[in-house]
C-alpha cells in the first residue's frame, strides 16, 4: 500500500505539478468526508480519485 501511495503522489507530481497538490493537501483540513474529498480533488485535477484512473496513469508514465 505505502509503494502505491508514493507512486500515485509522484504520478500526480510528474503530470500535473506540484502546485496542484499543494493546494489539494492545503485544503484537507476543509474536508470533511470523503465526498468533499472526491469533489476537491475533481476539481483541482479534473477527475475522480480512483484506482483505476491512478493505474492509467501510471502505466502512461512509464512509458
């Protein structure tokens, strides 16, 4: 699990910045649930945080 978290959070990184997840761990506080969770993160990086979308990602930045 710890493998994945890195690979998702340098996923993350190396495609769309670190400003993005900056203002995302910026606003954790904020959250309450994970709905507000989701809805942030579709908003910032405009798509839903899954595991689907994280391994398509990272297949994509392997190559």
């Amino acid at each position: 699990a710890y493998s994945e978290s890195y690979n998702a959070i340098e996923v993350l990184i190396n495609k769309y910045g670190k400003t993005k997840l900056i203002k995302l761990l910026k606003s954790l506080n904020e959250l309450k649930n994970k709905i507000q969770f989701d809805k942030k993160f579709m908003e910032i990086y405009g798509f839903a945080p899954n595991y689907k979308k994280f391994n398509e990602l990272f297949l994509k930045d392997e190559k």
